[in-house]
C-alpha cells in the first residue's frame, strides 16, 4: 500500500472529498473548500448585550454577518389588553409600565389622546408640568442609553457614569411623584399631584450637575480612539432607509433629516420653546451618540425655561365628574394650588361626595370616537391609538411603538459588518423590550 492511501481528507458540507497530501492542498489553501458554508449563530434572548429579551438570529461568514434575523415577543405582558378592563384613569398605571424607561411619555401620549376624545385642555400649569416631566425623563433614558452601550463596548466609566447620573434623575422623580418609576402621575385632566415645596432648587441644582456629567463624558468619550473606532462607520442607514423602514427620533436625525414631533407636530406648546433639533449626516453609530448627548442638552435648556415659566394654579381640569381630585402642594403660606372642590370635598355637598365616589369606582365616560396622538420620546415618535364606544372603559388602546419599529433596521445595520459590531448597532438602536413587547 502506498505511502498515500493513508494521507489525510476532509470532507465539506458539500460532500466533496480533498486528498490534502496531494494536489488539492492547493485549493484547501485558497478557501476552495469553504464553498457556501454558512454558520448561524443564536444570540439572545438571554444575552447581556440584546437589551432584555431581544433575540438574534445572524447569519455568518467567518466573523461577517450575512444575514440577521430580530425575534420579539419574549416579554409580552399584555398592557394594551389589560386597558380595556380598567377606567380611563387605571388604564395610565398599567400604560406607564410599557417603556418603562420612559414612563412619562406614555403615560402624556395617552392622556392627550383621552384629552382630545372629552374635548378638554388641561391648565397651563399642568401642562408645564407634564413638559418638565418628560424632558427630565429623555435625559434619564438617555443616560441609561450611554450606561448599557458603553458597558457593552467595554467602556466601564461610561457605564458608571451614566447610571451615577441617572440615579440624579430618578431622584427627582421620586421628589415630585413619590416613585423613582412606574409613576402612573400624568392623569387625563392633568397631573396626579402638585409639585412639593423646594422642587425649583432641587431641579436647578440638579441642572448644575447635569451639565458637569455631560461635560465629563465629552471627556471620557468623545476623542477617545477605542470609542470612536468602535462606533465610526459602524451601523450605517441613511434617510431613504429610515423612511422607508419608519424609523424615526434619533436615529433619523443622526441620518440627517431634522424630524422632531416637538418642532414638525408641537402638542403641549413646545412651539413657544427656545431650543434646537440636533442633527448629524453621517447615519452611523457615532453620529447616534453625537445626536442624543446634544439633546440632552437642548433638554437643559427646556427645563430652565419651564421653571421660569411655572406660575400658581390649578393642576387639575375643575371638573368633579371628569378631573381626579389632585393632591394639595401647600406653599410657605399654607395656601395650596389644586382646584376648590378638592379642597373640602367629603364636607362639600352630598352631590360632590357621590361625584367623587362614581369617579373612583366606575370612572367618567368617553364620547366614542378614536384619535391618534403622538409625542417625541427618546426613540422616536411614540403614537396612542384611543378608541372609545362611550363606555368608562377603553374600548382600545394601541401604541405606535418606537423601540418595535427601529428594531426593523437590524438586518440594515448588521448585514455586511462583523459579529462584534452587530453589538455597537443594536445599541445605537436603544430598544426597550417592555415598549417592543408591551
């Protein structure tokens, strides 16, 4: 038997057979006998950079993805079904818990969504307060965004950093609702409660140090090479395939087109508000870090102007069938700036005692009709579809969803790069899985 019977072969996905000690070793070398070999590769829905439940289903050659494939659905709790078995009112405790890192925002896209089904406006004060709310919560979401992408990429102090200021964040939240999240405090009327005695001073102080842990991470971050060679030319889609995908908020912007509901669509009276769109033209990874630390600093801006802009009055429509007595935030003076009929109104009359008492136990109705309103949360446009047929209950509510909808840009972001990037690209994405899955 000659020396070459035992000359060792390898056999490919395609069955064919190379003899490697003679001339085949050649084609081996050149790659010949990958032919289409493909490896599809499960990440998620328990890994620690899919952001929750995200699953992915790439496909690779070698460390390039070929194809990717997002499944949802593993955190479906239900949120919109359970609505229709709640008041209008119970409806925002379970709504609130949707995107819960911006809770504040569904909690006002509903409202002004019941708002407009009554044919009511909510006071001034109310609604500056609801404004103040949120811009607070996009920068909150923001740095949550910073924290888990940098702890991805390995950028650690990021990761510290952000949460650190989060956390400064959330403790406003709970100084003005009582919770650090799941508030459940925008009301259809208004707001739940006042704000508390020295709420200007924690905010402006809390301002102060905003804009020291931005000025810190354009330190930390924005000429750091690591960060930027991971993020630069990593995840690209331009405008053309954001519209056509529906992809909007920062995403969008960071592709060029300066789309912002609070500017294209103003609702609350944004209009009236001095601040910018940021925008970038590049439509990669870095420019979505670029776009959302420059709105946060716009956010600033909006709520200095909102705290100059707080004057005394009610928080609460002055009407006892419809507006949820709100809590009093008495002054220096005693005195407290919620509405008459909260005031005394177990003593008031029998008919306020049963108008309050009908008002917890069924709740108010809804003329029927159905309205589509909208507000710009930090991932884009975020819709309340309100259906009512008269009833005290939602007839149904759907939620035009931004973290479900930008996620349909994986495949876009993925497809041609590395294994390693399909990471930095699903950050820039920055989906919530209880708002995808809601």
């Amino acid at each position: 038997m000659s020396q070459d019977s035992y000359a060792p072969s390898r056999e490919t996905t395609e069955g064919r057979i190379y003899n490697l000690s003679g001339g085949d070793w050649d084609k081996v070398i050149a790659g010949e006998h990958l032919g289409e070999e493909r490896l599809v590769l499960n990440m998620g829905p328990q890994h620690p950079s899919t952001h929750g439940v995200l699953r992915l289903v790439l496909e690779l050659e070698g460390e390039s993805v070929t194809d990717a494939r997002v499944v949802v659905g593993y955190l479906h709790t239900g949120i919109e079904k359970n609505t229709e078995f709640r008041t209008w009112t119970q409806a925002v405790t379970f709504l609130t818990r949707a995107d819960y890192l911006s809770p504040f925002f569904n909690e006002t896209a509903y409202c002004m969504g019941v708002e407009r089904l009554l044919g009511v406006e909510v006071p001034d004060r109310a609604r500056l307060i609801r404004i103040l709310m949120m811009e607070i919560n996009r920068l909150s979401s923001h740095w949550v965004w910073l924290a888990t992408g940098g702890m991805e990429l390995g950028a650690l102090t990021a990761m510290t950093n952000g949460f650190r200021a989060r956390e400064r964040c959330l403790d406003i939240f709970e100084l003005i609702t009582g919770l650090r999240m799941n508030h459940a405090y925008v009301r259809p009327g208004g707001v739940a409660q006042d704000l508390p005695v020295g709420y200007d001073e924690a905010i402006r102080q809390w301002i102060k140090e905003m804009r020291e842990e931005l000025v810190g991470i354009d330190k930390l971050l924005t000429g750091q090479t690591i960060w930027v060679n991971r993020l630069k030319d990593v995840g690209w889609i331009g405008v053309e395939g954001c519209i056509a995908l529906g992809v909007t908020g920062p995403m969008l912007r960071a592709a060029g087109l300066p789309w912002d509901l609070r500017k294209t669509d103003p609702y609350l009276g944004y209009e009236t508000f001095d601040f910018e769109v940021p925008t970038d033209d590049r439509g990669d990874c870095w420019s979505r870090y670029v776009v959302r630390v420059a709105e946060m600093w716009e956010s600033l801006k909006i709520v200095e102007q909102v705290l100059d802009r707080l004057e005394p009055g009610p928080t609460m429509i002055d009407d006892p069938k419809i507006g949820w007595p709100a809590k009093l935030s008495l002054g220096p003076d005693g005195m407290g700036n919620s509405l008459p009929h909260v005031h005394h109104i177990m003593g008031t009359s029998m008919e306020a005692l049963i108008h309050h008492f009908k008002l917890v136990t069924e709740g108010f109705r809804v003329p029927p009709g159905q309205v589509y309103s909208a507000v710009e949360s930090p991932r884009g446009e975020l819709g309340a579809h309100v259906v009512s047929d008269g009833g005290t209950r939602p007839f149904r509510i759907h939620f035009r969803e931004p973290s479900f909808i930008n996620l349909q840009a994986t495949a876009t972001l993925a497809i041609g790069g590395m294994v390693a990037d399909v990471i930095a690209s699903v950050a820039s994405i920055d989906p919530v899985m209880g708002g995808c899955d809601r």
